[in-house]
C-alpha cells in the first residue's frame, strides 16, 4: 500500500476549507490524508463575517484589465502584478464553480448576478449573498469538508509553533505544535506540508472588525521559524464600523452600503468626503478612512455619521438584514437615524511571503489568505479582493502540494506534555495587552510618525521582557499564547513601518511625502 501524502491545516476558514477541498478533488487516485486543526467554530473567523462579497469579473461591460487596474492603483503600485493578474483571471472560474456546488448568491430579477459597486472599484463587480456572502461560501465548503472522507477537522487545537528540521539551505516544515484547548496537551503533529490559513492580527487594535480569535497565529510562527514576510507595513482600518463607545470587537457597515448610496457626513453633519477624492464616499479605504480620522481630530469626536436614508428603509433591510440588525441592537433605526460610525483595523495587506502558489521562502510550508503576503494587495486592498484570494491561490496551493510532496513516511502525533493549560489567567496579560493595543493604536494606525513608532517598540520590549520567563514556565493561558504571538506581529509591523520611505497606500507618515 501506498504512503499517503499527509498535509496539516491550521485554519479552518475559506482559505483553509479552499486548498482542503481542492487537494482531495485533484488528488484522484493518489492516497491523501488532510488534517485540519482548528482552534475555534468557524462561525466566529472573519471568513464567516464577511459582509461584501467576492470582487469578480463576471459581466461583458467590465474587463480583467480593469479590475488589474483597480487592484493596482488602490494598491499603490506595491503589488506583484503577475499575482494580480493571476487571480483576477482565475476568480471569475472559481465563482462558477461555486454557484455548481450550491452557493446562492443574489440575482437580478432577470437571472443575472447583482453586482455590487464597492470602493476604488472603477464598476459594478462584487458577487454576493445579502450582507452575508461569508457565511453562504463557508455553509457550501462545510457541506464539501464534511462529505470528503479524506478531510478530518480536529477541533479545538490552538497551534503555538512550528516543526522545523534540518539545517540552511535543508531546512523544512514537518509538523506543527498544537496544544489542545481542553485537555491542555501538547501535541507534534507530523505532515509532508503545513498549510498556515489562520488569518489576521486585527486584536492587535483597541478597535477591529475581526473576531476575538484574531490574533496573528500564523504569521507569527512563520516568523518565529525564519519565514520571510512582505508588506507587513500596510494595515487597513475599515472606514465604516459602527460606533457604540465600546472596544474590542465592532460591527462593521458594509462599503456595499456606501456603494447603495449612503453618504459620509462629519461632525457638523456635511458630506465628508466632497472635494477629498474624484470618487468621494467609494475612495480607497485608506483615504475614506484617513479623512474620517482628520475630521475626528479638527471636531474633537469619535465618530462621524453616516446617512443611509438615501437607500430608503425597506430596500436597506432587505439588502442588509444583518447591519440592519446590529443597528436596531445599538438603538438605532437605519433611514430614520443617522448612523455613528469610525474607522476599524480590518485587514493585513502583507504577511508571511508567498509566490502565486502559497509557498512561503521555507520548504514544506505554504501559507494562505489574510496571514499571507502574496503581493495581490501591494500597499491597500482593494474592497473585496480578499475573499477572491481565498478561492483562487489556496486551489493553486493544492496543485503545488501534489506536484512538490515527497511520499516517504511520516511520523506519528505525538503527545509531548500533559495538562499545559494554565488554571487561571495568567495575570500580566490583560494589562500588558492593553498597553500593547493602546500603543499600536495610538502609533501604528491610520496616522504615524517616527517617534510615536519608535515609542511603540519600547513597549513591544519592555512586555517581551516581562512575557518571556512566564512562557518558560510551561503553563499558558490562552490569553498568554495570543498575546505572544500578537507581540512578534507587532514588532514585525513596526520595523516594517519604520523602514517605509515614503507613505502610500495604508501607511501613513506625518513626516514623509506621500507616493504618487
């Protein structure tokens, strides 16, 4: 009997559920084993949460050249354009493909996919289902993972580290070091590939739209292992989350609301963004969310407004149940009430480097979606490009995987430690994270400068220092293992923002000129 090829993936979102479902379909009559070790329900990642939709070219009024157009210009020209040309060729297959697996997505009354118009989209070309188009891919390629024998989902494994073995140019991914959330066991778990789809770092904000779950695990034991990272520079803060005055954790109001026409009002109840930028409230997300930040600062608010009245109430419900609930939750009444929203960290644009195919710069490990540095994103994303990613590169990770795979025998999991978890909360953690997010906040978000960087870095020590002695004593609380990940993000994100000559895209510097 054959050796199966045997493949880990930590991360159990789009990205993950993609690549799983792709390597067993074109495995064919090679023996396969997928292990995907998730540390949470998928329905609290951001691939669930996903509002938006899939930015696609799927009508003969647009064009792949103009969606390349868009990515790059939103992008600042910091993108890999093969990549982008790559996946923008390629998505419009994957929707299809899809739509035959059972994906509903809304329709024209004549049969024709409704297109959204979202921001620096040049047109209509977003593919989605209501205001929850995450939800409807995960509910199909759940169906998908659950009716595929060779797919095993592990639940509740937090991964902490990679396996590495070998040395210089020999040097490889073998497994992953996973502790389990219940029975507080450390376990090595062994594969011919590790596939990292654990997305992003956005807990690293006092203000996010991901869930509490993101917390950068990925990227940071890429880093950890000597992976090579890309673009860590370039964050995006969502223009439009819902202001309640809490942190954490913020709803988000789709761009897809903007693009219905809903408009931007500042503090003194006048459109925001007249005169800002040629396509005014549908600008780049980097620019919408840096004038909402200025109008912030010149008011002395925390919030600006948003007028969904335009849309009218019956339309905005039926198009947006979901932030239609989360307004009636805050007290709100959409088309009556004007909406108190601010900008939120929502997206990283860079990661762990990556070539079109998922492959990092360490062999045996792939790396996909938001924890990856593909160069679609350059130095902004482009409104819904980031669910297009999930679908094309992780089904070109799958073929690599075939292609690249040795079938020698793995070696069995194995049990390294028992009972790791600590009893309490580790004490330090709560504060050492709110120090950590109050910095990068204040520092390292939608406005820097050199010396609020370099503040920022001092705290990223001086909580390093406290962390490590802790770490060493082998009882970690899950608030522990986040927030030392979170650390290695931040550091990694800092020094790259430090070392950015000029701003551009998501990287904003109050002392360096912006790029054309």
């Amino acid at each position: 009997m054959s050796t199966p090829l045997d493949v880990i993936v930590v991360g159990g979102g789009i990205a993950g559920m993609t690549y799983a479902t792709q390597l067993a379909d074109r495995a064919g009559e090679r023996s396969v084993r997928i292990r995907i070790l998730s540390k949470a329900a998928v329905q609290v990642s951001n691939s669930y949460h996903a509002q938006g939709g899939v930015a696609a070219v799927m009508r003969r009024e647009d064009s792949f050249m103009d969606h390349v157009r868009d990515t790059l210009v939103v992008g600042g020209g910091r993108n890999d354009a093969d990549v982008v040309r790559i996946v923008v060729q390629q998505g419009p297959a994957l929707i299809r493909g899809l739509i035959g697996l059972g994906a509903h997505f809304d329709r024209e009354p004549g049969g024709a996919l409704q297109l959204a118009r979202e921001g620096g989209h040049s047109t209509a070309r977003v593919v989605h289902h209501r205001d929850r188009t995450g939800e409807e891919i995960v509910r199909v390629l759940q169906q998908r993972v659950k009716g595929t024998p060779t797919i095993t989902v592990v639940p509740d494994q937090r991964a902490i580290d990679l396996v590495m073995e070998g040395d210089g140019s020999e040097r490889r991914c073998i497994g992953v070091r996973a502790v389990d959330l219940c029975t507080g066991d450390l376990t090595d778990h062994f594969a011919h590939a590790v596939v990292l789809a654990t997305g992003g770092a956005g807990r690293l904000y006092e203000h996010t739209t991901n869930p509490p779950g993101a917390t950068g695990d990925g990227i940071a034991m890429g880093i950890r292992a000597g992976a090579r990272t890309r673009d860590m520079a370039f964050v995006q803060f969502h223009p439009t989350a819902l202001y309640t005055g809490k942190r954490g954790t913020v709803n988000l109001i789709s761009e897809a609301v903007r693009g219905a026409g809903a408009r931007l009002l500042g503090a003194d109840k006048q459109p925001l963004m007249a005169g800002v930028h040629p396509m005014g409230d549908l600008a780049p997300r980097h620019v919408v969310a840096r004038a909402i930040h200025r109008e912030m600062v010149r008011a002395g608010v925390d919030h600006v407004w948003l007028d969904v009245s335009p849309i009218g109430i019956h339309r905005f419900t039926h198009e947006f149940p979901g932030i239609a609930r989360h307004c009636r939750d805050a007290g709100l009444l959409p088309g009556r009430d004007l909406l108190p929203v601010m900008p939120a960290a929502h997206y990283m644009c860079g990661g762990l480097r990556t070539d079109d195919c998922g492959r990092t710069s360490i062999a045996g490990l792939y790396a996909l979606g938001e924890c990856a540095g593909s160069g679609l994103h350059g130095a902004d994303r482009l409104a819904s490009n980031s669910l297009l990613e999930a679908l094309v590169i992780p089904e070109r990770a799958a073929g690599a995987t075939l292609e690249a795979s040795t079938v020698d025998p793995v070696r069995s999991s194995c049990t390294v430690m028992h009972s790791r978890l600590a009893k309490r909360p580790v004490e330090i953690v709560d504060r050492a994270m709110g120090a950590l997010t109050h910095g990068m906040t204040t520092h390292a978000g939608i406005v820097r400068n050199a010396k609020g960087l370099e503040s920022v870095l001092r705290v990223i020590s001086c909580i390093e220092r406290q962390l490590q002695p802790i770490w060493h004593r082998r009882r970690w609380s899950p608030g522990l293992m986040d927030l030392r990940d979170l650390l290695v993000v931040a550091r990694s994100l800092t020094e790259a923002a430090m070392r950015e000559p000029v701003s551009v895209g998501a990287h904003y510097m109050e002392e360096v000129p912006v790029s054309c």
